[in-house]
C-alpha cells in the first residue's frame, strides 16, 4: 500500500513540475505536440487480461476483457519476451495493469515505461490462444 502512495506523490510531482515548465515557455500547438493519453486495465488481476502478443523484446500488446487492446512500451530490453509461451503480470495495489506495473518473463522483471490504448497488431489474429498452450504446441508439431 505504501508503495502505491509513494508512486502517486512521485507522479503527482512530475505533472507539477511539468506544468511550472510549460508556464513559462509560450505553448504553440501543433501536430507533433498531441499529448497520448496514459491507459490502464482496471482489474486486470481479476481476469482483466485476455490476451498478448509480444512486441519484439521491448513491447507488449495486451487485450483487455472488453477486447480493447494496449501497447506496453518497457524500459529497456525483456531478452526473452519475443519467446515466451507464459508471462506474468505484476498488478498495482487497486489490481490495474498500468505503466507503474511490471511482467515477468523467465523470472526476469521487465518495467513498463508507457502504456496506451492501440489497435490490435497483426500477429493477434495469427497467433494462437495463451490461455491453450498446448493447441499451439500442436499446431507447431504438425
């Protein structure tokens, strides 16, 4: 829980800061300015998350119960993410999936730096089920 407090304050901070920033610099708006809105998956620990798909090894797509999919963005490299068949998900104390959170790949925990709402990625309708490994695992074998 203190966890949880310490994050907000932290963030609470940084939009402060950005916004004494801004203050005082004249803001033009243009098409390269567009802020991206920060997303999350409420109750993602209670079966929030359907589905992912990795993004090579610094990405993640995940869908949402309401089939609503998200890009996570990490920090830096997850080496093994492109491979993994099975991935944990590190929750925030409310049970959200969002960019304070985490995955955990091979006992590797990977950070997320930014998470937004996006379209489902290509490999979605290709890729097998991660709820029913083993309908993948033969599929590859036949």
């Amino acid at each position: 829980m203190f966890r949880h407090f310490v994050r907000l304050g932290l963030a609470g901070g940084l939009v402060l800061a950005a916004a004494i920033a801004g203050a005082a610099e004249p803001h033009h708006a243009t098409a390269k300015t567009v802020p991206t809105l920060e997303a999350r998956i409420p109750f993602a620990a209670l079966g929030g998350i359907r589905n992912w798909v990795a993004d090579g090894d610094k990405g993640l797509y995940i869908e949402g119960n309401r089939k609503q999919w998200y890009h996570a963005a990490l920090m830096g490299s997850c080496l093994d993410l492109p491979y993994a068949e099975r991935i944990g998900f590190v929750m925030e104390p409310d049970l959200s999936f969002n960019r304070f959170s985490a995955i955990v790949v091979h006992g590797q925990v990977c950070q997320v730096k930014t998470m937004v709402k996006s379209n489902a990625p290509a490999k979605a309708a290709k890729s097998a089920d991660r709820t029913a490994p083993s309908a993948a695992l033969k599929q590859a074998t036949n």
